[in-house]
C-alpha cells in the first residue's frame, strides 16, 4: 500500500485552471463515490480550495492510479491532458505524508500560518469520513495531520504575528489600548481597507463605528451594516473627539486632517491616547501630528513595515514547524511500515513453527519410547533452533523496513518463504 498526492496548487497553475478543476463540498460525495469504484484507489479523499485541488489516496499501484486519476479528471472536467498535465503533481510515501502534514499546518498556504486552511482540510475529512472512503491508513494519517497542525499553531508563533496591513493595524491597536472592548472607531472615507481593517477591529471587540463620507448616502449603508451611525463629512473633525481608532481613506489631493486639528482633537479628549490609521494614498493626515503627544500615527508604509518585519519572524517560526513536521513524518513512516512488516515477520514464525510441530509429530510417531521429560526437551531444543535461525532476518527485516527501500526486503522474504497476502 502507498500514500499518494495528486494535484495542483497555486505553485504550479494559475487561477483560470484551478477553477476549473475546482469542486463544490455539494459535489464531494459524488466524486468520492465515483473513485471509489476504480480497483486501483483503496481509500481517498479530496481537499478543494481557492489555492489547490489535490486526491489524498491509498494504492496498490502508483503509476495505474495516477493514470486513472488523471484520465478521471480529464474526462470530469471535459479538458484534454495537455492542457493540464504539466500542472499537476505527483507525491508519494514520505513526501506526501510531509506535504498533507505542511497543508495542513498552513506551511504551503500562500500566507504562511493563515488559519483557514485547517478548517477547509477538517472538513474534506469530515465528507471522505462520512462517506466511507478512508479506511485504517488515511484515517490514521489524517488524525495526525490535524494534531501536527495543532501542535504548529501552539508550539509555534506561526500564527500570532500580523502579515496583512489590516491585521497589523489591529496588532498596533492592541499595544496602544490593550483590550478593544468598549472602543470606538471612525471611518473617514470608505475604501476597501478601511472596510477590511472595521471588520477586523469589531471582531475584536470594538464596540461602536462612526461613519463619515463625502457621499453621505455611503456613509449610511456602511454604518447600517456594522450597527454604527453616519455622520456628514465636514463634521468629521468635530466627531474624532469621540473615537479611539481613526482609519482614514479618502481621495483628497492634499491633507484632510492637520497638526493643529489633531492637537484640538487630543485636547477635547483630555490627552487620551487617540490612534489613527491613514492608508489613503496621498496621505490624508500631517505627518507632523506624530509629534504630539498621545496621537499615534501611522501611514501604509508604517504598517508594512510591521508587516515585513512579521513576515520575518514568521518564516523563523515557520523553521521550527518544519523541524517539527519532519519528526512526525518520520514517526508515522514507521507506524506505516510496521503495518506490513509486523505480519510480514508474524507470519513467517507461524510458518517456521508450523513445520516444526509436523516434524516433532512425526518423529515422536518413530520414537514412542521416549520419556515425556525427553519429549519436552527435544521440543525446546528445535524451538531454540528456530529462534536463532530467526532471529537474524527478522531484525535485518526491521532493520531495513525503516529505509527507503525497506518494502522490497519484505516481498523478497514473503516471497522466500511463501507467505502470501491476507
């Protein structure tokens, strides 16, 4: 039996193939049912996402199971080989049991410790499960996938460290305000990050949005949504009294909020610590306001910055995963290989033993004058003898079953001593 991964991923094709290759969880089951009735695919699962499209499976024989999977797609999807043959991949034992632990451990996302993936890979398993499509290998592979990517995302500071601007603006809130409970934020303009870094910021516990715009009508809807209320545009200043976090994004040509007005603002709110946000391109706020105490002031270069620096720190993270991931990979190759070694060696002694009671038998038959004491130790003898004669192979068998062409050592000795397969 082999572990197998067949797919593609943002690594090796673009978006406009992965699309096509992609499938809906309500379509799941029917694929699985589909691949199951192939002789060449034991157990199987398949894990769908915006990123990748890859069949985890266990097969008897490699090259006739990829050439089913491949001709399987082509034919599902309605593409010719060519046209996407080149894009995928093919992983087999320890490379595949080391890239389905890294996928699921966000170490072969596109943002290194993003969280999503692990939802996406519990559930494929969750359908592959409920549809009887694993079995004792992919299950026990799976298991430990997701504990190896739990034990990533809590050994690890893989997943800690802001690597997007609206994370990071978060992650420099928290250290200026602590908790974000009972916070206010203002939005000046509605661009998209202004939007993303709100959602983010009332997911951590913010509490009331204001909501100003130039076009008021979209000052309205944004702060419907979010539970906030608008404000007209040229009461924005007059409004910042009240906030704690300003994100500010608006198309203004020059500055829309000086260093006198935030020294105003800070006054009004008797020096409480205020902090603004200004991702609008030119920038919407003095840079000079920085020089005021308790305004904290940063522009898109300030936070990718922190970005960067985080995107450091976590690849030094994302080594001790890898260090980690290598020592499960190597644990479970062995679980793997005892799986046929074990009744490899079992049914080797129960065949050596069966021979020798039958050869006891039928000299006992001979020698019926000898003493039951004789007897026994004339069967301790020969059983002596089996186990030296054993003892040799049996630990080169284990010896060799932990390399990488320890399978051929156990056909080889099944085959020498005629052990077929249960």
């Amino acid at each position: 039996m082999e572990i197998i991964v067949l797919g593609l991923s943002y690594k090796t094709a673009p978006i406009e193939l992965r699309e096509k290759f992609h499938v809906p969880e309500s379509e799941l089951p029917e694929v699985l049912e589909q691949l199951g009735g192939c002789g060449q695919i034991e157990e199987r699962m398949i894990l769908s996402t915006c990123n990748r499209v890859e069949t985890y499976a266990v097969v008897d024989d490699v090259d006739g199971a990829r050439q089913f999977l491949v001709e399987f797609l082509a034919e599902r999807h309605k593409l010719p080989l060519q046209a996407f043959e080149s894009s995928m991949y093919l992983l087999t034992a320890d490379q595949a049991i080391r890239h389905i632990f890294r996928v699921s451990s966000s170490l072969d996302a596109m943002v290194i410790g993003e969280s999503q993936i692990l939802g996406q890979v519990k559930a494929a398993y969750a359908i592959a499960l409920e549809r009887d499509a694993t079995g004792p290998i992919l299950n026990a592979l799976m298991e430990r996938a997701l504990r190896v990517a739990k034990r990533v995302r809590t050994e690890t500071g893989i997943a800690t460290l802001a690597v997007s601007v609206s994370t990071a603006a978060i992650e420099l809130a928290k250290k200026i305000f602590g908790d974000l409970s009972g916070r206010t934020i203002m939005l000046i303009g509605a661009g998209k990050m202004s939007e993303l870094s709100a959602k983010h910021l009332l997911a951590d516990g913010v509490s009331t949005v204001i909501v100003t715009n130039r076009h008021f009508d979209r000052a309205v809807e944004l702060a419907e949504r979010w539970g906030g209320r608008a404000v007209p545009f040229d009461h924005a200043k007059s409004e910042m009294v009240h906030a704690d976090i300003v994100i500010s994004s608006t198309g203004a040509p020059h500055h829309i909020l000086s260093k006198a007005d935030l020294q105003e603002i800070v006054l009004q709110r008797r020096n409480r610590p205020i902090f603004v946000i200004d991702i609008a391109v030119p920038r919407d706020v003095d840079p000079k306001a920085n020089e005021i105490d308790n305004v904290y002031l940063y522009d898109l270069d300030d936070l990718q910055g922190v970005v960067q620096a985080n995107l450091l720190e976590r690849q030094r993270e994302a080594d001790l995963a890898e260090a980690l991931i290598d020592r499960e990979v190597g644990q479970f190759a062995e679980w793997l290989t005892s799986l046929h070694v074990v009744p490899t060696i079992v049914a080797m002694r129960k065949k050596v033993e069966l021979i020798r009671e039958e050869e006891l038998q039928k000299i006992f038959a001979k020698l019926q004058d000898l003493t039951p004491e004789e007897r026994h130790t004339i069967s301790l003898m020969t059983g002596s003898i089996v186990n030296k004669i054993l003892h040799e192979p049996t630990t080169e068998l284990k010896r060799q079953s932990s390399l990488k062409e320890g399978h051929l050592y156990v056909n080889v000795l099944r085959r020498l001593f005629g052990i077929r397969e249960e």
